[in-house]
C-alpha cells in the first residue's frame, strides 16, 4: 500500500514536469537574460519533485499510522512462540520457495516497462518526426501517457478491487500496450489516440501487477518480493535505456517501434496457457 501511494504521487511529478516545462522556458526567456532561463527552469522541476517527493512521504506515514490503528484495534491472535519466533527471520534461500507465478508477474511487468519509459522519453521526438508536429504539442502528446494515467489509475484501482478478475485485466493491459504500439508503428492514426491507449494499458500494470504478488507470494516474503520485482525492473531498464538509444542512432524509429511491440508481445506469452489456469483456479 506504501509503495502504491508513493509510486502514485511521484507518477503525478512526471505529469507536472511534462506539461509545465515548455512553458516555463518560454515566460522566463521573455524575461530574463538566456544564460539564466535554463537554470531557473530545471530549479522549477526540481522543486515539483521535492514536492511530489514530500507529498509521497506523507501518505506513506498516513497509511503506516492507519495500519498501526488497525493492529490495536484488532490484535491478531496469538501463536505460539516458536512460529513468532520463526517468522522473524527471512532467508535470501527462501526466494526459492516463490511460485513461478511470481516470476511470470515479474518479467511480465518488467518486459512492459521496457517498452513504456523509454518510449516516454524518445517520444516528443519520435512524435515531432513521424506526425510532423510542433515541439510543444509533441510534449503535449508524450505527456498524455502520464496525464490520462493521473485520472484512470484510481478509477481502475476501485473497479479491480469491486470486480476482482487481476490476471484479465493483467492480459487486458498487454493487449492495449501492443494495439497502440502497433498503430504508431504501421498507421498515421491520431497520436493522441495512441498514447491514450498506451496509458490506459499503463494504468492497468500499476493496479494490478503489484496487487498480484500478495496473491503468489505468501505474506511474510511479501517485501522481498516487492524488492526482487523492483530489482528486475531496474536492472530491465537500465539496460535497455542504452539499447533503445542505440537503437535510434542507428535504424531509427521504426525498428525502435517494432522493439517496443515486440517486448508486449514476450510479456503477453509469458503467461502460458497452463499457468494462467492454474493461476485463476487458484488465486484470483
């Protein structure tokens, strides 16, 4: 839930600095004297960070106090000593016991956002090249993956925790994920329609891949499974910034579409057609 929240508010950072950026550029260059401009507009960033940052702190202190409340209102039952005792202590041998349910969520997760960040941030370009628009509504496309993002990520939030049905709605996100990269690869199709669907399909890995590792992991590893996720992301994208960027200056944005396409393509045959039974009878 921690991370959820705070993963949210710094989600909504991105959506600041996107949008606020271009014109803050252009209100203090009007004003100022050039070697200042720059300057006084990273600060501005900066400062939208801080405050998203703060902002995410807060509401992690907010939902550990509203746990805290509830364990003191409704103290579990006791056990005995010895299984208190063992549940203290977690293992780095006990990743072994995570279900391979873990680990298809995980590089599914990971193999989706391969294709979403970086594609953010080639995307002003990419958008200003192939549908031949200005800088600044090029950002104002890009910065619709994060904008929509902003409104649909709570109302999905509800909708999956009312319907349930996790792993449909995991499948559903792949899907949008491929269909708008497939329309900005081979189509002229509106930008601002692809990037919609691209962030609905990103909403829906937020409010269900982390959710789905409280269902394959039991709760005392839940942590560590959150971390070993986040590493895999990580280290994904650490990777595959370099790549993508190869990719660019060499063959160029095609090819670096067709990369994109491919990685939802991996993410959705991740989910075998048996582990995907075994998984709904199961958990969800």
């Amino acid at each position: 839930m921690y991370c959820t929240n705070a993963f949210h508010y710094l989600f909504q950072c991105s959506v600041l600095t996107l949008n606020i950026m271009d014109p803050i550029y252009d209100f203090v260059s009007a004003r100022t004297q050039p070697m200042y401009t720059l300057g006084v507009t990273l600060f501005t960033g900066s400062c939208c960070g801080l405050l998203c940052t703060l902002a995410a702190i807060l509401a992690a202190v907010i939902d550990r106090r509203s746990d805290v409340q509830k364990f003191i209102d409704h103290p579990p039952v006791a056990k005995d000593d010895s299984k208190k005792e063992e549940s203290k202590f977690i293992r780095i041998s006990d990743v072994k016991r995570f279900p391979s349910t873990f680990w298809l969520i995980a590089i599914s997760s990971a193999l989706f956002y391969l294709q979403l960040f970086p594609f953010v941030t080639q995307g002003e370009l990419f958008f200003a090249t192939k549908y031949s628009r200005s800088p600044k509504e090029a950002n104002t496309i890009n910065s619709m993956v994060y904008l929509v993002g902003a409104v649909s990520m709570p109302l999905f939030g509800v909708a999956i925790d009312r319907v349930g049905r996790n792993l449909y709605f995991l499948m559903t996100r792949l899907v949008l994920g491929l269909t708008s990269h497939i329309m900005m690869t081979f189509t002229f199709v509106e930008p601002y329609v692809c990037t919609v669907i691209l962030s609905l399909g990103y909403s829906l890995v937020t409010t269900t891949c982390w959710p789905l590792v409280s269902y394959a992991v039991p709760l005392r590893y839940l942590g560590t499974a959150f971390g070993i996720m986040g590493t895999i992301i990580s280290v994904g994208q650490a990777i595959d910034t370099y790549f993508v960027g190869f990719i660019v200056d060499t063959a160029g944005y095609l090819v670096l579409e067709v990369f994109f396409t491919m990685c939802v393509i991996y993410g959705l045959l991740n989910l075998s057609t048996k582990q995907r039974a075994v998984f709904l009878k199961h958990h969800v």
